[in-house]
C-alpha cells in the first residue's frame, strides 16, 4: 500500500513470492470447491482450536498457506513473526478493550507484515493497510505533512473501531475480515447477487476478486503457525523489542534534525517514533505537537533546547558544462541566480564553453550543541575547520528591502535571521532597522532555531529562564545618575585614548547589562559604544553582539 514519497521511508507490503503468483496457485480448476468434504479434521491435523479465539477451519486454501509460509516464503514470515513483538502487546490490549478475538492481531501480518511503512498499488498504507477514504472516516488525519495510517498506536484504534463495525454489520468474523479487504459494500452486494450464506459461498461464486478469496485463508493459516510457531519448525526468532518512548510538545514548524542534536538522537531514531510525519519537520501549522523522543531523554531535550544552534554551512557541487547548455539553463537546474553562479565561478561573461567545470553553492542548516563549559556566544566566535573567523555584518535595511531579499544577498536562511535579531516575524521591520548578520564561509551559527523554538524553551524548560528583563530607557537613565565620579573620569580617558586604537573585539550581552555597566567594564562611555554599534537608543537585548574598541 503506497503513500506520498518525499522524506518519507516507505516499502511494499509484498513478501518474497509476488501476490500474482499467489493467485495463480489458487485459482487451479476446482480449488474452490466448497462442502463439507473440502474441510480436514482439526484434531487429525494436530490443531487445538481452544488456543484460538478466532473461528478455525482447515480447508485446501489453508493447507496451502500453511505450505507456503513454512517453505517459500519461510524467510518472510520469519522476520514477520521477529517485527510481530513490537506490535502486540500494544495490539492486543486494544482488541481486548474493544472486546474482539485476540488473534485479530495477525490481521496486521498479512495486511502489512507488521511493517508501519509498508505500502500497496492500491494506495493503503501502514500496519493496517488502511486507504485513504476509509483511514480518514475512522479518524486518521493524512495531509502532505503526516500521514496518521503509518502511525502505529493510531491506526490500530483506527481498526479497531471499523473491525468492531464490519462485525456488527456482518455477525460472521470470516465475511468480517473480508469486508476489511474488499469493502463492506462488495461483499454484501456479493452475498444478495449469489445467494451466500457464508464467506466460503461467496469465495466459490464470481461476485469477489481473488485477491479477497484468499484473505481469509491466508489469515487463518497465520494464525494457526503465528500462534505456536515452534510447532511449525519457526525457532530462534529474533523477536524485536517494542519502542519505548515518552513524549514531548514541541512547536510546529522545527527540524527533527534540531531535535535529534538535543537528545543525543538520530533523525532516523526520531522517524522511526514518529512514522506519521512525511518530512523531518514538525506540521508548520500545528502550535504544538506531541512528538515522541526516546525514554529517558525528555530532560535532555528540555535541558538542550536553548542551547541549540542552527549552522548554516554552504557546499559546492560541481557541474561539467555540456554542449550548448547556457548559464540561464543551468541556474534554473540548480534553482540558483545568475549573479550567484558568477561570482561563485569568479566569471564575467554568461558565454560558457563546452567541458567547463563550475561550483554550484548551496546552502544547508544543521544544529549542533556548544561544548560543556562554553558558552554559545564562545561557540559563535570559534573558528571553523577552514580557520576562517566568523564575521558580524549590521545591515541598515534600506527602502523597499526585506528580510527575504536581505537572506537572498547573505546567502542564509530568513529564519536564522529572525533568531539573530530577535524578531518573531518576517514582516516586524522597517527602514533604518539595524539587522546583525552572523556571516562566515561556510559556517555562519544563529542565535537559536525557531521564533517557535525558543518559545518553547520557556513553556517545556521554565527552569532555565532564559529571558530577563531589559531595563527601560528610563530605568538605563537613573542607573545612570547615580554612578560615582571615577566612572565619569574613566569614560573621559578612555575617549582621549581613542585615538591610539587596537583591533576591536566583541561583547555579547548579559542579562541585566546596560550600556553604563558595558562602558564601565571597557573604560569607555555609553556614547561610545552607541557610535561603534550604530545604536539610536540605549535599549539593548540579552544576546546582542556589540563592537568594542579597545585603546
């Protein structure tokens, strides 16, 4: 059963030998034959129906799935039987709460293999192998961003609710199960159109596709081994363990990749607990979502998630130019300007010459941790692997600019830039507005994820407040009033010695900093700092990089 690609890790719910070949096994002259002389003696056959609580008949379709799952599709089931441990136990405490047979579990073993990824050319997907139509009339959300039939604990309530229905309707477990594959609808038109009593009238008849003929046979022969799987030569399996996890409220919108780095985790460890997501971020519409992260590392997350840093880094592909390919083709290829492909290739003219080789950038944000014992504003100062030291750009935005076309210049993500300056959307600015650029080639680092993200610092880590208060203009004024003489004399002499300057070094801002205290630190004045910064007030935030020239 199939779902959108993209990210997301999908696989087909067929095993080794295809369904074609299963079908042309089945349809022999006379194969479906049905009476009381087709069925076999339970107790000669060596099957104790008391161990099952789903009815057990034993009839030639039977006795060949039972054939083939312990010869040619013995791997396959094996590693079914291995994938079975994961799911069960939670499976089958929902059947037992909504009251139906136990062995329903293996209803997911020949839907899917137990494989939540699994998908068919009849676009169902997930242990369930639920289509799109009947997964969303039982609750399923599925949208471009998370498709809820490939997550497990859902979709199997999901299933629960319809099989509960499907019994009802039915009274019969064999139609039941039937209806599962084929459509309530189909089969009780099958059953009106024929005169069928029972599911085994209605496979005899032409009024189902083979495809639905042989699900009911199919699942009691996986019930029979899955049941008592020693008997039938399947030892030393190599059951898996069920996922442990706890669960999260994250913003919508954040990288799992973010999230990974907070944990200690992978993106594919985050995708395999969170199977419903489509891409490796969070629902960009959802103001919170409940994301599972693995057991025992929820304070880890909370912990680290101030802490997190986006890098942006920017890598080079190389593209050999072919015969008649122009400079306007291979931007549109790449989705790159054309000023960009220039100056990356040091050209002045768009004419290209067969054979060229050019270096195509593009950009890539991944999030990393500062090291125990330093600080981010440290990390943002270190070096990169090139030796190349990051660079702090203020840019004056200007008429008619923007924070998109300001990203599109730089060369960084919009939202880094966002988190640089402390603005929560992409419209809050205006002319004259100072924005501080975090630049480097190739790793410039934000000051944190998400406007989101760091939202939800405060609401999942409230212990590390890592907001305070900034002092009001007003409130920088009195401080500022009270100061003693030697501050004054200082700040005089640190301006006479501006003159004989050295090379200028950086000032990250620290709760409860004013430009008195900084300038005080420095020897210098708070006019002092405002002209190295361009600042118009003495209004300043937590994180703020500020210029300061040493005399």
């Amino acid at each position: 059963m199939s779902t959108d690609s993209g990210d997301e890790e999908i696989s087909s719910a067929e095993p080794e030998e295809t369904a074609q070949e299963e079908l042309e096994a089945l349809n022999e002259p006379g194969a479906w034959e049905y009476g009381a002389n087709q069925t076999y003696s339970l107790e000669k056959l060596g099957i104790d129906p008391s161990k099952y609580d789903f009815p057990i008949t034993v009839n030639k379709q039977v006795l060949y799935y039972l054939s083939l799952f312990q010869g040619k599709q013995r791997k396959s089931f094996s590693y079914w039987l291995a994938r079975s441990s994961m799911y069960r136990p939670y499976i089958e405490a929902e059947l037992k709460k909504a009251g139906l047979p136990l062995d329903l579990v293996f209803l997911a073993m020949i839907e899917s293999g137990f494989n939540p990824s699994a998908y068919s050319p009849a676009k169902a997907c997930g242990l369930w192998q639920f289509i799109e139509g009947t997964g969303s009339r039982y609750g399923l959300k599925i949208d471009s961003w998370v498709d809820e039939r490939r997550e497990p604990e859902k979709a199997t309530k999901a299933a629960t609710r319809y099989l509960s229905q499907l019994y009802s309707q039915f009274d019969d477990w064999y139609l039941a199960v039937a209806a599962y594959n084929a459509g309530e609808g189909k089969i009780d038109t099958a059953m009106k159109t024929f005169n069928a009593k029972d599911f085994w009238e209605v496979a005899s008849s032409e009024g189902i596709f083979m495809e639905t003929k042989r699900y009911v046979p199919k699942l009691i022969a996986a019930i029979i081994i899955a049941r008592d799987p020693e008997k039938y030569g399947f030892s030393d399996i190599p059951y898996k363990k069920p996922q442990e996890y706890e669960t999260i409220s994250i913003p919508g919108g954040v990288n799992l990749e973010a999230v990974a780095a907070t944990a200690n985790s992978s993106i594919k460890e985050l995708r395999a607990l969170n199977n419903e997501l489509r891409k490796n971020q969070t629902p960009p519409k959802h103001k919170d979502y409940v994301l599972r992260i693995p057991l025992g590392t929820k304070d880890l997350v909370a912990s680290n998630l101030g802490k997190l840093r986006p890098v942006t880094t920017i890598d080079f592909a190389t593209h050999t130019v072919k015969k008649g390919e122009t400079l306007a083709a291979i931007c549109s290829m790449y989705n790159i300007s054309r000023i960009t492909l220039l100056k990356a290739n040091n050209l002045k003219t768009a004419q290209l010459s067969q054979g060229l080789r050019l270096k195509i950038p593009s950009t890539a944000t991944k999030y990393v941790l500062p090291k125990d014992g330093q600080s981010p504003e440290e990390r943002l100062a270190k070096t990169d692997n090139n030796n190349k030291q990051q660079q702090v750009v203020q840019h004056t935005l200007k008429s008619g600019e923007t924070l998109e076309t300001i990203a599109k210049q730089y060369q960084v993500p919009a939202r880094n830039i966002l988190q640089w300056n402390k603005i929560s959307s992409l419209s809050m600015v205006k002319k004259g507005q100072q924005i501080t650029l975090h630049l480097d080639r190739p790793t410039p680092e934000a000051a944190a994820v998400t406007a989101k993200f760091s939202q939800a610092v405060v609401k999942i880590a409230a212990e590390l407040k890592q907001t305070a208060q900034v002092p009001t203009l007003d409130a920088t004024k009195k401080r500022s009033a009270t100061k003693s003489q030697p501050e004054t004399i200082a700040a005089k002499q640190s301006v006479a010695a501006a003159k004989k300057e050295l090379p200028p070094t950086w000032y990250v801002v620290k709760n409860g900093d004013t430009l008195t205290t900084i300038a005080r630190k420095f020897q210098a004045s708070p006019q002092n700092i405002r002209d190295w910064n361009k600042l118009s007030n003495n209004t300043l935030q937590t994180g703020n990089k500020l210029i300061i020239k040493k005399a």
